[in-house]
C-alpha cells in the first residue's frame, strides 16, 4: 500500500509544482511587461518633454547651438542645458546632421565611466557596449528597446518631432526599471520563498488523504483474506454507505463471496448427496452376499439375494457413470461421439418402452406426431435422454393421467417433446430443475415407485447441450408438465456421406 | 477360436475365461502387459481382449507397441473411464472396440464375437424350445407353427431367454439386454414384457414354457 500512497503524493506533488511554477511564470511574465510598457511610457514622456524644451527654445529664438572649439564640437547652449537637466534618468539628444551628441545626461555619463579595477572595467565595458547597440537599434526601429546593463535593465525611446523647424534633431529618452519598478522581481523573490513551504504542505496533505484513502483497500484486503481462509465463507465485510467506489467494491465482493458461498456449499451437499446414494446400494449388496454365504440359505434364496445385489450394482454403476458424466459437463467438456442416428427408429424404440409402463402406471401414453428427421449425435445418450424424460413423466403422473409424445420438425430443429398431466413442477422450482440431486417430490423415497438418483435431468441437458441443442420445460403445479428438447436436425445430403462413415462402435453395440 | 485375454485382476480374468470357454472360446489369460505381447507375437490368436490400467508396461503402450509389430487382428479394450476423448485416444492408437467396466459378460461377448466375426453358419440362426420356434435373422416367431408377432423389446427379452434357454436369467440382466445401459427404468419393466410374451405364447397352449423364478428372473425351458 505505501508504494501506491507514495505514487499518489509524488504525482499530486509533482502535479502542485507544475501549476505553481506556471502561476509565478505567467504572472511573473505579465508583471514584466507591464513594468516595461509602463516604462516606455515614462521614456517617451522624457522624450518628449526634452523635445518640447528644444522647440520651445527654438522659438523663443535663442541659439541653440554653440559651437566651441573643433574638439569638443558643437554642444547645446547652457540655458537650454540646463532645462534639460531637470528632466530625469537618460537623454541624449542627437543632431542628425552631424550624428553628434549635442546633450547627454548625467546618468548617460555615468554609464560611460570605466572604474579602475580590470574586473569592474569588463563589465562597464560590456554595459558600455550593449548600449551604444540599443541606441543604433533603437534608431531603426519604431519601438521601446530594452538594455540590460548591470545595473537593471534599461528601457530606450526615441523621440522626433515633425517640425521643421525643429531642425534635424532627435531625442534618445531612458528610464532604469530597476529605479522604476522592481515588481517582476519582487513577485519572483516571493515565489521562491513561499512555494517550497507551499508544496511541502501540499505534498504532507497529499501523502494523508491518499493514506486516508488506501487505507480502506487494505483493511478490505485483509477481511477478504480472514474470510477465504475456508471456514468463514458466511461472513460478509462491512459496507459503509457512503454509496463511492468502496461501497461498490465492497458490494461487488461480497456478492462473490456469496456465490463461492453457494458453489462450495452446492459441492458438500453433492459430496455428501454423491456419498449417501453410494452407501445405500453397497449396504443392500452387503447384506444381500452375507445372505447368501450362509449356510442354511437355500439355492433359490441365493439367486434371489444375488440378484438383488446385482441390481444395485447396476444402479451403482449408473450413480458412478452419472457423476462422471457430470464432471465433464463441470469442465465444460461437450465431447460425444457423432454418428449419423435417425430419429424415428429411435422414437418408436422409446415409446414401446413408454407404452409398457404407461401400462403399468395405468397410463395412457401416445405418439401423436412423428416426423422423419436424422440427427448428428450419439445415439446411446439420446436414448439415454429421451427415456429419461419418459420416465419422469410416468413416474410423476398418477393413475389415468396421460402421456403424450412427439417428435416435429421446425425449421432446422428437431423438437421431441414430453407432455404429462402429473403433479408438474412449482414455477419457483423450476429454474433449479436441471441442478444435481433435485427431485421434484424432494422427498428420497425407497420405494421402487419413485427411486432415482435426481441426477437425470442435470444430465439430460447435458446430453441436450452436448449435441448442440437445448432442454426447456413449461409447467404447471398439479396441472403437468412439458419437456422439450431441441436439436439441430443433421441436413439429408450430408446424410449420404455420412451414412459409411458410422463407426464400428455402434454397429457393436447390444440391445437395441 | 482363440483369444487372448491381458488382464491383471484375477476375479475379472477368470470371470472372462470362464464366461468364453463356456462360449467355446479357447482362452489364454496372462497378467501382464509384456508377457502379453510376447504370447501375442508367439501363438496365433483371433482376437485380444486387453485391459487399459495395467501394471507395469500400460495398455495403451502394449497396444501401440502390438500394432507397430503388425499385429492386425482385432483388439478389444476394458477401460474403466468412460471419458469421451480416451476412448478416441484407444481407438487411434489401434483398439477396435472398448467395452467400460463394470460391464455385463454379454456385452463383451457380444463385442468379442462381433470383432472376431464368428461365422454365423456355426450358430444357425434357428433358436428352439419345445415347440417355440425363433429366427434370429428373420425375426420370425412361431408357436406350434403359427407365427406370434412381437414387439422390438418382445422380440429381444424372448431371444435372450430362449438363447439361454434353461438357465434363469435374472432380471436385471434381462432389462440390461433389452434396453443397454444408462436406464433405470425404477419399475420393474421386464415383469410387464414377459406378462405380454405369456399372452402371446403361452396363453393358448397347455404347456406354460416361460416361467417365473420369484426375486430371481425368469427361465424358458421346455
């Protein structure tokens, strides 16, 4: 469990720092242009108001230019200098004509100051460098440049004016956002600070309510595995209506365990069933042999014990043939021999047999419908099926009652049915008819009347299944039953072919 | 004829050997899967009759190993399984037919002379008690020369009786006979065929010639 809580925590956590990260980014980002449009404003602000001094100056008539010596070249006159002074951060104004500087700020001078030190000299150097390129930069294009010096970053404008009489000058306005507005940092500081705590706490949260969570699994986990030790399968977990995912994993659990329930009890009662019907014929042959081995038994009472153990033997056998056949049918094993077998031979066979204990039942059996039709299967079993439903009905139809029989053909189906008036089956019983051991008086009489093992119907579908087909039944309490069982009819042309190929097997076979 | 009989149980062997002798069958019985094969190679036999759980060397591994020596007359196999696919397994690896324990000795008489096609001019196909007459090819039944027309399972509980003719045969291996295996008819199916087989042959005659033996069977007998 701890593997999948930790899974859990480094996801979310990883999944928390992500969003963060992207958080402080994007507001960070957002800041930052924000301080830089803001300061472009203010450069072009500068720029202007320098441009405005210039003009102004200009018309109130007074030189603007004065031209000292050769070396220094032209420079501004003092006065307008000085107005220019009060405007703050960096200005150069250049006249165009000859690309000189005619005015440069203070800060402008200072930036070009190489401090002694040769390590601090590169890097003045460099800033020194970055700037003169914002300025020929700044001059193509139309827009705010941005200079990073050492000192913070610098935001350029130029500015012109359109008079012409304003004469070929222009105006180069800075403003240092790092004076102007430190935010973007600021804002990144903090992060930096706080979103550490934030996700440990986070991923602390995390790790417990995904321990709060998984914990249920385990504790689920375990019940099931008390339950399953094999004594404890009638205890059911624990279900909290909280109607989540547990509540179903726990109802969905304990329905299994509820039908393991069932099949591992289903399987006793067959053990115990299987065991019982066993001990029965055996205690009969045992008493029957001692009989006969004593000695004042005479010759004929011999026979009559020997053969009376001879016929639970029989009985035995077809228990043990039974079970076997089961079992296979538990495997899912539908393996049968297929031989081409015609069904109307078959049926006439059976209802002579259903005849004669109609008869003795005081039963009135008939054969109203017989088709011609040829199945693909074996023939044993299907006797075996038929007269299996045959007898039930005989066996549960009291005196007078009737027993019809029809063999039809529907489509590509064959349907032999078996209709009885006899006590019939209750509808709350019938789903479970084809079920081992159930017997429609589920009472286990001795008497030879109603003996049986209660297998015969869980083998009849088999034998249905097994060729492809079904068994179903309709009934009604005290009013009768219906059974029917449908199978694919073998087609004629194949019938030929087929005919030479019925194997040795049932061309042995005793009986008919 | 002769037969070769692989079976490890001496209660099964002997109750084979005698059973065929009785038949007429001359009868070698071993116990074993090896020294089977060798008898087999040694002595001409017209059928086996091999047992599948052996000790030693298994039925299955005697019988393959009796093919591929060229051994080409007909082998009957006991298998007490009765699972599908192990009989295909047999029947594959060379078996001709298989008879499941716990079987009737009929049936693997049966079985035994099918395989070995015992020629039918041997048994005349005529079975005779007293002045009861029944065809076993025709299908025909005569009393005192006048046909009596039977039913399938008629016709079959009277030949087993008459075939046996004498000896009681006991119910359950009469209902065995006439309606295989697999059948638990929970009544007593063969008392109301015989009550049929009285009506029709012995009711008009003085002379009873099917008779009842209480808790036993029945017998035909002259």
């Amino acid at each position: 469990m701890s593997s999948m809580r930790a899974r859990l925590t480094i996801r979310y956590a990883a999944l928390m720092l992500t969003l963060m990260g992207a958080y402080a980014g994007a507001v960070y980002a957002a800041r930052r242009a924000g301080v830089q449009r803001e300061a472009a404003q203010l450069a072009v602000t500068h720029g202007d108001l320098a441009v405005a001094v210039l003009r102004a100056t200009q018309r109130a008539g007074s030189a603007q230019i004065i031209v000292s010596d050769s070396l220094v070249g032209s420079v501004l006159n003092q006065e307008v200098a000085r107005l220019l002074m009060e405007i703050p951060g960096y200005v150069i104004v250049f006249d165009d004509e000859t690309g000189r500087r005619l005015y440069t700020s203070r800060a402008v001078i200072d930036l070009n100051f190489l401090p002694p030190s040769l390590a601090q000299r590169e890097l003045a150097q460099r800033d020194i460098d970055r700037f003169e390129n914002a300025l020929t930069q700044v001059e193509r294009s139309r827009n705010a440049v941005r200079v990073p010096l050492r000192n913070g970053d610098l935001i350029l404008v130029e500015r012109r004016s359109s008079d012409p009489i304003f004469g070929r000058r222009r105006v180069i306005a800075g403003v240092n956002l790092r004076d102007f507005d430190n935010s973007p940092r600021e804002v990144l500081g903090s992060a930096l600070i706080v979103f550490p705590f934030v996700l440990v706490v986070a991923a602390g949260g995390g790790f417990l309510i995904a321990g709060r969570a998984v914990r249920p699994i385990d504790r689920i986990t375990s019940e099931v595995e008390a339950i399953t030790d094999g004594r404890s399968l009638h205890r059911r977990l624990a279900v909290e209506s909280t109607g989540d995912e547990m509540t179903r994993l726990t109802t969905t659990l304990n329905a299994m365990i509820g039908r393991l329930e069932t099949s591992f009890g289903a399987l006793r009662r067959f053990t115990a069933d299987a065991s019982h019907e066993l001990k029965t014929p055996l205690a009969v042959i045992r008493a029957d042999v001692e009989r006969a081995m004593q000695a004042q038994t005479q010759t004929t009472e011999q026979l009559v014990a020997l053969e009376e153990a001879l016929q639970q033997t029989t009985r035995m056998a077809d228990l043990v043939d039974s079970l076997l056949t089961l079992a296979r049918a538990d495997e899912g094993r539908f393996d049968l021999h297929r031989e081409v077998v015609p069904m109307e031979p078959l049926v006439r066979e059976v209802m002579e047999t259903a005849t004669i204990l109609g008869e003795e039942s005081g039963l009135d059996v008939s054969l109203p419908v017989l088709e011609e039709l040829v199945v693909l299967g074996d023939r044993t079993r299907l006797r075996q099926l038929f007269l299996n439903l045959v007898t039930n009905a005989i066996k549960y139809t009291p005196r007078g009652g009737k027993v019809e029989l029809n063999l039809v053909l529907h489509g590509a189906q064959a349907h032999f049915s078996v209709k009885d008036t006899g006590i019939g089956i209750a509808a709350a019983d019938l789903p479970y008819i084809f079920e081992r051991f159930w017997r429609a008086d589920r009472v286990r009489t001795r008497s030879a009347e109603r003996s049986g093992f209660g297998l015969g119907l869980a083998i009849s579908h088999w034998i249905a299944q097994a060729h492809g087909g079904q068994l179903t039944v309709q009934s009604r309490l005290n009013r009768g039953s219906t059974f029917t069982v449908i199978l694919p009819v073998h087609s004629a042309d194949a019938a030929g072919a087929d005919g030479a190929g019925a194997d040795d097997t049932s061309a042995a076979r005793v009986g008919s | 004829m002769k037969v070769l009989v692989i079976e490890d149980d001496p209660t099964v062997g002997a109750f084979i050997k005698r059973g065929l002798e009785e038949q007429r069958w001359g009868v070698h019985l071993v116990a074993d899967g090896e020294e089977g094969e060798q008898v087999a190679a040694s002595e001409k036999f017209d059928v086996i009759i091999l047992d599948m759980r052996l000790p030693g060397k298994s039925g299955l591994d005697v019988l393959q190993s009796l093919r591929s020596r060229g051994f080409e007359k007909p082998v009957l196999v006991l298998t007490a399984q009765d699972a599908v696919d192990s009989k295909v397994r047999t029947l594959r690896a060379g078996a001709d037919d298989y008879v499941t324990k716990p079987f009737a000795f009929e049936e693997l008489l049966a079985r035994v002379e099918a395989l070995a096609r015992r020629p039918r001019a041997m048994q005349s196909p005529m079975l005779r008690v007293g002045d009861l007459e029944l065809n076993r090819d025709t299908r025909e039944v005569h009393r005192a020369g006048e046909a009596v027309e039977l039913t399938p399972k008629e016709f079959a509980v009277l030949e087993y009786l008459i075939r046996h003719a004498g000896r009681v045969m006991s119910r359950t291996l009469i209902t065995e006979y006439a309606w295989g295996y697999h059948f638990d008819p929970g009544t007593n199916i063969v008392d109301v065929v015989i009550n049929h087989l009285r009506k029709k042959i012995d009711l008009k005659h003085d002379k009873k010639l099917i008779t009842t033996v209480r808790g036993v069977g029945y017998v035909v007998k002259a």
